[in-house]
C-alpha cells in the first residue's frame, strides 16, 4: 500500500526528498512522514490532508521540511534541507488513523527508508 524511496547519506546542511507512493486505500487517506532514530521511539516529522492542505510539521523541523503531495501520481514527498546529523533515522511513511495517532489500528506503514547524516 505504502512504498518509500529517496533515502540514503548525506553530509550535514545538505538535502534530501524522500518519496511515498500510495496504493489502494491508502491513497485517499491523510498522509504522513515519521522517523526512528536507533534505539529511540518513532516520532512524528509531517502530515498532510487528502486534499494536499492542512500541512502540519513538528517544531524540530519546521522551516526545514516541506511535506506535499501529487494526487495524480498518489505520491507524498517529503523535502529535506539543511539536513543536521540529528536527523539520522529510518523515516516511514504512513497512511490513515495511525498519521494522527500512532497507537490507531487503522492505517498503513511503508516499509521505512535509512536517512543518514554525517557531520
């Protein structure tokens, strides 16, 4: 339902976007960007509506990050710059109840994608 793409390393201030190309259901639902940095819990990076609005970002990445979406193409993006070493984890894509509460049994994960960041 869910692929990502575009991970991969990256010196620090540099950028990145990853790719999430949503099939099925989760396609017409809202999406979201997360990451899990090793030996920590999965946090929430941005969420996007169905719509393409309704952009929400967490503090640690405002101004950084840009999420937006393709409806043709059914593909979120998420555009990463000024990229610090603190951003190193593996970045998921979701879909569904679960952008808004992880704990949700309703919706989709992509399989996660490694972003690293050397300083």
């Amino acid at each position: 339902q869910l692929v990502e793409s575009g991970g991969g390393w990256v010196q620090a201030g540099g950028s990145l976007r990853l790719s999430c190309a949503a099939s099925g259901r989760a396609s017409s639902l809202v999406m979201g960007w997360f990451r899990q940095a090793p030996g920590k819990e999965r946090n929430f990076v941005a969420r996007i509506g169905w719509s393409g609005g309704n952009k929400v970002y967490a503090d640690s990445v405002k101004g950084r990050f840009t999420i937006s979406s393709d409806n043709a193409r059914k593909t979120v993006y998420l555009q990463m710059n000024s990229l610090k070493p603190e951003d190193t984890a593996v970045y998921y894509c979701a879909a569904g109840a679960v952008v808004v509460d992880p704990s949700a049994s309703d919706g989709y994960w992509g399989q996660g994608t490694q972003v690293t960041v050397s300083s």
